[in-house]
C-alpha cells in the first residue's frame, strides 16, 4: 500500500510542470493524486466508523493513555516526532490519564474477606461452656484454673430470599353460648400491614438500584417458596413512593436549584405509553398524550458544598428543558449558576441563564477515536489536555479554593491551552490537516466550542468535564438494560423518585435501605417538613423522635 503526505504530492506536481508536461496530462495526473487525497480520507473516515462498530459490538476500551498507547504506538515515526512544529513526546514518555481527573492511582488488592464487625445486623448466637467455668481446675493440666477470655467468632452466611415471610397462627376460642369470638393478639413490633415497611425499601432497591426487574423477583422468590407476584411489588412500592419520598423527590428539586455548580446530560429511555400502537390506541381514546419524538432519562447533578443533590427525570423532555424546570424554583437573589454538559444543543435549550460551560473530556475523547489514523497530531492534543488535567487533580490534592483554582489554572494551564489553539489553528489554516477528515472536525469542534471548553479558565469553580453526569446516567443505563422500558408514564415517575433518593444516599454515604424506611414510618413528619428529611440531614431529624 502506497501512503503519502499532501507536500510530497504538492512537490511532484511541481516537478510534473518543471518538466514541461502537456497541459492535459498535467491535469490528469492532478486529478489522479487529488482523488487519491479523497479516497484516503475517506478510508480513513471510514476506518473510525468500522473502529466505533466494533466498540458496538465487542466493547470500549477506556480512554487512559495506557490504551492509547497501545493503539498510536506503532503510528509514531522513528524520525522527527513533529507535528506542525510542536515537538512531540514517544509514546513511552506520556503520563498516564483518566478521562476525568489527575494520574491514576493503583487500587490495593483486597482479600475479599469480612470479619464479623462487616455483619451489623447478623443475628448473634452466644454458646457457652455449660461444664466448664471460669475459676475451675483446667481439664488439660489438672493443675491451674481457666478465667474468661475473648470468644472464638465464626461467621456463617445463609442464602434466603430477598422478602421473607412469617406465618403466625393465633389461638382463638369460642364462646358455646354466645358465638363470642376471642384471638390471641399479634406480638408487639408487628406491623398491622401484610407487608411491611422494609418490602418496599427492598423492591425498590432491587429494582432501581441494582436492576433487577420485577419478574425476575417474582420468579426468584417463587423459587423459595415465598410468592411476590411482579404486579404486587408494582402496587407496593407505587404505594410506597406517596408516602413521603415523593415530597422529599419534590423537595430535592428545590435544594438542586440552590446549587454553585448543575451538570446535566440525557440518555435514551422507553416509555410503552408512548410509544408506537399503544400511544395510537390512548390517543383514539381521547387520552392527552404529550407530543414526542423521543424518551430520555436525564440526570441533572446539582453540587451543593460537600453535597451531591442526583436527580432523574425521564420523559419526552430533553436535559436542557428538565434543566429549566429546576431552576425555576432557584432564589432570585442568587447569581446564575455554572452549567457542565455537552455542546449537544438540547442540553442548553430551556428558559434559564447559567455560565456554560462544556465536556472537555468529549472534546477529548474526538481525538482519541481517531489516534490510529492521525497518531502524531493526536499525541500533541491529548498530551496538552494531560497537563491541563494533572494541574486540575494538584489544585484537588492541595484543596485549593475555588478562586485559588482558578489562579493556578490561568497561570499553569492558560498559556498549554493558547498554544493548542494557535497551533490548530495554523494546521487548517496552511492545509496541514484536511477539515473534513477525522482529525479535521475534532479540530473543528474544539475550535468551534472554545469558549465553553475553556469556562474553568474564566470562572472559579467551573468543571474540566462531565464525567459526574456520566456516571450517575450509568444507573440509569443499568436500570433500562436490565428492565428494558417502563410501562406508563406513572412507571417512569416512581423509577426517577427512587433512583433519586437512593443514589443521592450514596453519593453522601446514607444507607438507602434505612433512608427509605424512616421516611415511610415518618410520613406525617415527612410531609410537613421534607426539607429536614433529605438523604444527608435526615438523620438529626431521626434523633428527635
């Protein structure tokens, strides 16, 4: 296979007219090495496509330059490491990068053992030594005397079902003369409901916390013997979410509005209500259906302080329309907030005013997929964002301010990302890199998208990426693979109030099973005062009860 650089055609087309071609074989042999030009950058464009079919299909490699590495290695000439006169590091010099924050640290191997603290709530069973007490002759030596020591613990784990069942049979008795009817009171403790509080806690985390559909509950718990059909879990816990997780839903929307900082992004969701036949039979019915062309699930990441506020809202909306419904509730006096999200343009529609900021990391990841054909070029790009990065994770590391962030950043990182757009700049402005190829429209976007990829440099407290959206949506991502679609909009609702509640409790380290009880058993307290039963102060309102 024959390759070559636009200056070696551009030079033997000079030598062509040096030696006196005929004007019409000059212009064919120009219009040979021209459509030569097309056809490899169209393999080349062609090639990325083939290369995101096969992450389809086999996986996605993680975007760390260990793997880029591995990919534009052998790309890089033996010569001059250049590209466009910038000096180039080998691959084998480039510090190692996440996607989303400073150098990667190793994880420490773990054993995968728990002790017996890792057991809280294990039912403790103490046995002693009925013949054996402490003061009495030791039965080995027959001379001294045992005292008491620390017991011997041994933990043992038994497999259940997830919801179990107690059947109680209460003694009645019968009056011969006058029918009366007497039966033996329920223990105390027991709750007056067939099911209990902890039912819908843990329905609704097996389900919208980890995935787990409801008919693979009910065949699970069939398989114990202890019958949980899928449309009894539905009506537990679309019970349950009336019973103070939806004031405390509604409540968290008005506490993301107060946010510094608000991340939002989309990913694709199904509603059966609105979809095809369905929505065609409720809309002959003379049901109102709300217009759409599509269903997502937007996750919108509101960063109070210390505190993540995760909130899901799935409907025909996109993030910038669910964004707005947020911000309504946000206090006038308040300056407009920092907005993280992708240049994607229905992210930003909405009636509201932010301080954009967008993905670096997305900007990223266009060079990445490209590194293969345009090794060079790329290197230096992903390089520079490197640095910017490391900087980023020293300003965490050292727990510097906001503002004091913003100083390091300007001083450290504004001159790397000047450089980077003259240099880009001059690669299309001199035909160096042609702008419809792959490496072109990376170029491009991050050209085109300047202003917002370079908030942090402008802003204090403005965020590099939205690796956080990202990863909250994976939840979501989860939930549909495994669950596949909701079947009303009421459906998709309670999904969004749960898989609210429950991540925001992990992201402020609150146990979601414990949060969804307590709200449930405080539902009066709960709705006259949700602000006081949020996942991360709910427990001082717990104390007072």
């Amino acid at each position: 296979m024959v390759s070559a650089t636009q200056a070696q055609l551009d030079e033997l087309l000079a030598l062509a007219r040096a030696a006196s071609f005929p004007q019409p074989q000059y212009d064919l042999l120009a219009g040979v090495l021209g459509t030569f030009i097309y056809v490899m950058h169209a393999l080349q464009n062609a090639k990325t496509s083939l290369k995101r079919f096969r992450q389809m299909l086999f996986g996605k490699r993680t975007e760390s330059m260990t793997n880029i590495k591995k990919v534009i290695g052998s790309g890089i000439g033996d010569g001059s490491n250049q590209a466009g006169g910038v000096a180039l590091s080998t691959p084998g010099d480039l510090a190692a990068l996440p996607t989303g924050s400073g150098t990667e640290s190793k994880k420490c191997k773990g054993h995968g053992r728990n002790g017996a603290d890792a057991y809280p709530n294990a039912k403790v069973v103490e046995i002693g030594l009925p013949d054996l007490h402490a003061g009495d002759i030791c039965p080995e030596c027959t001379t001294g005397r045992v005292y008491d020591s620390p017991p011997r613990t041994i933990v043992k784990v038994a497999g259940q079902a997830p919801l179990m069942a107690v059947v109680y049979k209460l003694a009645r008795q019968r009056c011969r003369l006058c029918d009366a009817m007497f039966t033996a009171s329920m223990p105390d403790g027991v709750s007056s409901s067939k099911y209990d509080h902890s039912c819908a806690s843990m329905v609704a985390l097996l389900r919208y916390g980890s995935g787990v559909p409801h008919h693979r509950l009910d065949k699970l718990q069939a398989s114990m013997h202890i019958p949980l059909p899928d449309s009894t879990q539905w009506d537990i816990v679309e019970k349950a979410a009336n019973m103070g997780p939806n004031r405390v839903y509604e409540e968290m929307i008005r506490q993301a509005a107060q946010g510094e900082v608000l991340h939002n992004d989309d990913t694709t969701a199904r509603i059966l209500d609105l979809m095809g036949e369905r929505r065609v039979k409720a809309e002959a019915a003379g049901k109102d259906m709300p217009s759409t062309k599509a269903i997502n699930t937007t996750g919108i990441i509101s960063l109070l302080g210390e505190t993540k506020v995760i909130l899901f809202m799935t409907g025909p909306a996109h993030a910038g329309t669910n964004l707005a419904r947020v911000l309504a509730h946000r206090d006038s006096e308040l300056r407009p907030p920092i907005q993280m999200c992708d240049a994607l343009s229905a992210n930003v529609k909405g009636d509201f005013k932010t301080f954009l900021s967008l993905c670096l990391a997305h900007s990223r990841r266009q060079f990445v997929e490209v590194a293969e054909n345009f090794p060079e070029p790329c290197c230096h790009v992903i390089e520079v964002l490197a640095k910017v990065y490391q900087h980023d994770a020293h300003t965490k590391d050292e727990k510097m301010s906001d503002l004091q962030r913003l100083l390091y950043h300007r001083t450290n990182s504004r001159p790397l990302m000047q450089d980077l757009k003259k240099w880009m700049e001059q690669q299309l402005k001199e035909r160096q890199v042609e702008p419809n190829s792959g490496l072109g429209q990376a170029m491009r976007y991050l050209l085109k998208h300047w202003k917002g990829l370079t908030q942090f440099l402008r802003k204090a407290g403005a965020p590099l990426d939205n690796n956080i959206a990202e990863r909250a949506l994976k939840k979501a991502i989860i939930h549909r693979n495994n669950s596949l679609f909701y079947r009303s909009v009421r459906g998709a609702e309670v999904g969004d109030i749960f898989m609210s509640l429950i991540y925001t409790c992990e992201s402020c380290k609150a146990n979601p099973f414990e949060y969804l009880q307590a709200l449930q058993k405080h539902t009066g307290d709960v709705a006259d005062k949700p602000h006081l039963w949020l996942p991360w102060n709910y427990k001082d309102a717990l104390a007072h009860h």
